[in-house]
C-alpha cells in the first residue's frame, strides 16, 4: 500500500471495487431513497413503495440487489418480509451526504436539485 502525502494508506484494489460498487447502487436515487426510508425504519416492500412512490415491483427489484450487495436484510413476519439496513455504516454516509446537500441548497437558497446538478457538473 502506498502512502499519501498526509500520513494515510491507500486502499487496496479490492476496498476501492467494493466502495465502487456500493456507491454505483446508491447512485440510483430510488435505491438512496429506499436505504434513506430504511435507516428511520424496518418496512415491507409495500410501505417503502409507497414512501418512495416506485411502483411495489420495481422496489422489490432495488431490494433484490440492495440484499445482493449486503447493504440490506429482510426477515419473515407471518406472510410479510420486513426489510431493514444491514450495514450501519452506509446509513452514516447516506445521511451525511443527503445532509450535506440539503444544508447547502438551504444556504444557498437554491433548491436541492440545482445543489445536485452543480455536485454532477464536478463529474460525480
């Protein structure tokens, strides 16, 4: 591992692919909204579609391969599965992110949308 200039190790190839592929899901808006609806709470495919507003088989696809990634788990309840966040530490980067955004466009008195479309002109 090489050091940087500030005393840090980089990464290894294998962290940076799966911080890569982690942050390529929750480039998905609907998939940021679902994790952001599933840190304030446990919820079923059916209340996340609703508080998301996606139709209920798209969710359950953003589900699926939220569950695949790891970065969400469900539990049986009677005929219901109950999904809830299975990695804390998305849920603080999740939070920080969206945070930051909105503090910005609330300072800025732009709307979060413009705040977003300046972060995408950076090339994210």
């Amino acid at each position: 591992m090489a050091t940087e200039a500030g005393g840090f190790d980089d990464p290894s190839a294998e962290v940076l692919a799966e911080a890569a592929a982690a942050f390529g899901l929750l480039a998905s808006s609907a998939r940021l909204h679902i994790v952001w609806a599933l840190a304030q709470g446990e919820s079923d495919v059916t209340g996340l579609s609703e508080r998301v507003g996606g139709a209920l088989p798209a969710v359950s696809q953003h589900l699926t391969k939220l569950k695949l990634a790891g970065l969400v788990r469900s539990r049986r309840e009677g005929r219901r599965q109950v999904y809830f966040v299975d990695d804390p530490d998305v849920v603080t980067v999740v939070r920080l992110m969206v945070g930051q955004l909105t503090d910005r466009a609330d300072r800025s008195g732009l709307p979060a949308q413009a705040a977003g479309r300046r972060l995408r002109g950076l090339g994210a």
